[in-house]
C-alpha cells in the first residue's frame, strides 16, 4: 500500500502462477510439455526476453527448444521451422519472437504456426475464437491482466475500461478479454480525441502505448484501476506509461513497473503451454 492505493503485484501472483504449474506438471507421468522458442537476428532486449522464458520453462519443468536463425534469414527459412516444429509430437508450443527483420511478415509468421501450439494466440483462428467467446489460445499478456485483476477481486462485470493503446499483442486482445468479462471497453489510441477526459471515464485504465510516464494524474478518476504495461528503457532505468508518482495519491489500484505486468507475461506463456500440451497428451 502507499497511502490507500493498493500496489498490484504481478510478481508476486505470477510466482503462485509458476508455482502451481510446476506442481500440476510435476503430478504428471509421461512426456513433460514442449515450448519451442524461435529467435531471429540478435536484438537484445528479444535475446534477454528469450533466455527469461528458457530459464522460466527450466525451473518450471518445460522442455524449451531454442532456435537461433541469423538476422539474413529467408521468410522461407523461418517458415520451414516452423513447419518441423508444427509435425514435431514433443513440441507443444511455439513462439517466434518479435519483432521480426523487416523482410519478414509477422502476419505471415503468426498465420504458419497451427492453431493448437500457438501459445502467442496470434493466429487469426485464435484471434476469431477470442473475439466470438470459444475456446482457445490467447495472448499472454492480457490473459495475465484479466487473472490478475480477478486475484484482486476488482469487478469487471459492468464497468468502463479504456484501453490505450491498439497494438496486436496488447490492446486488441485486451479489449476482447475484458468485453468477455463483461466490462463496457473503449479501446482509444494515437488519434484519440480528448483522451485525458475519455481515460477519466474508465475504472479500469490500461495503459499499452509505449510512451514512458505518458498518462498524468489528469487521465485518472479517482478511486480507478490502473494497469501499467508499459516498459520503456529510459535515463532513469524502465519506466511504465503512467507517472508512477504523480498518480498514485488518486487511483485506488496500480501495478507497478518493473514488478507488475512484466512477470504476468513469462507466467501466462508457461499457463498457454501447459495447456497446449494438456490438450495433446
Ligand atoms: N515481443 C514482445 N512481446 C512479445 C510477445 O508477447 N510474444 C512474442 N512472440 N514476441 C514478443
């Protein structure tokens, strides 16, 4: 707590996350699930993201395969990975990270992986059942948002949440998940008009824009949820989209970063694995 606000800790709700996986795995006889990881080129915040995931499938009890391919790449090359991988009966999910080299479609990329071992939910069938309320995999990070949110018993049902930002891997799915726990959801973005006044509406606030500290104290009704996904690198170390400080004598709830989303994304990538995996064993 500071002050009243409540701090969301996604650290501490991912571990528990971790923990009850390595449980349910470890429970299990027969093969242990399959996470195949495949990175192109040599970004760095892509290799430290990549090998977090290689130690967290490690301690968890995840066999990971990596699969360096240089920078150079083909399309072709990629997509003939992936096509082993797709056939591969160890291999229970797979994940190719991003970004990708501008010569290669992630569209493309998202669309070769089969549906069941996409534990991204990048693809358009996972995509269409996320939108339509059936069944499937969903992007990681939002899935963690929604279990997190629950964790802390902040209602849903009936609320207006405004997300900023439209990306992909964040907005759109997060939109679709809270619109599936019954929330009122206002996805708003760059052209947004009046956006400080619109982000007043919400008591549920996402902020996914990648612009460090950008949402003030005059985005925030008081008393409002406030999850923070942003990670940019700056002069002061990582920083969310939100002024950590200037907001937190109004909202009532806020993950902080580093410590709030981040460890929900790793989390909810071994979560998708495992049940991948469980519905191929
Ligand atoms: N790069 C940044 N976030 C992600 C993610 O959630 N999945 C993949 N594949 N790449 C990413």
């Amino acid at each position: 707590m500071v002050g009243s606000v409540r701090i969301l800790s996604g650290r501490a709700f991912a571990k528990g996350v971790r923990s009850d996986l390595k449980d349910m795995i470890a429970s299990c006889s027969g093969r242990p699930p399959g996470l195949a990881v495949i990175q192109v080129g040599e970004d760095p915040a892509s290799q430290l993201y990549v090998s977090m995931k290689e130690k967290a499938c490690r301690k968890t009890g995840i066999v990971s395969t990596m699969v360096r391919l240089e920078r150079e790449a083909t399309e072709e090359e990629l997509l003939a990975v992936i096509d082993s991988l797709n056939t591969d009966p160890c291999v229970d999910g797979i994940l190719c990270q991003l970004p990708l080299p501008d010569h290669i479609s992630p569209a493309r990329i998202a669309s070769a992986i089969v549906p069941e071992k996409d534990v991204d939910g990048f693809h358009p069938i996972n995509v269409g059942k996320l939108w339509r309320g059936e069944e499937g995999l969903f992007p990681c990070t939002p899935v963690g948002i929604v279990a997190l949110l629950k964790e802390h018993a902040i209602v849903m049902e009936g609320e207006r949440s405004v997300i900023v930002g439209r990306s992909n891997i964040v907005g759109k799915p997060m939109a679709a998940l809270l619109l599936r726990e019954h929330a009122t959801v206002t996805l708003a973005h760059s052209r947004t008009k009046d956006l400080p006044e619109l982000c007043r509406t919400a008591s549920i606030l996402i902020a996914a824009v990648g612009r460090p500290r950008f949402l003030t104290r005059e985005f925030i009704s008081p008393g409002a949820t406030v999850i923070d996904v942003g990670t940019s690198q700056t002069e002061d170390g990582l920083s969310g989209d939100v002024d950590f400080d200037d907001v937190c004598g109004i909202c009532g709830a806020i993950t902080p970063v580093p410590g709030g989303v981040g460890p929900l994304t790793i989390a909810f990538l071994l979560s998708n694995t495992v049940k991948a995996w469980k519905s191929r064993i």
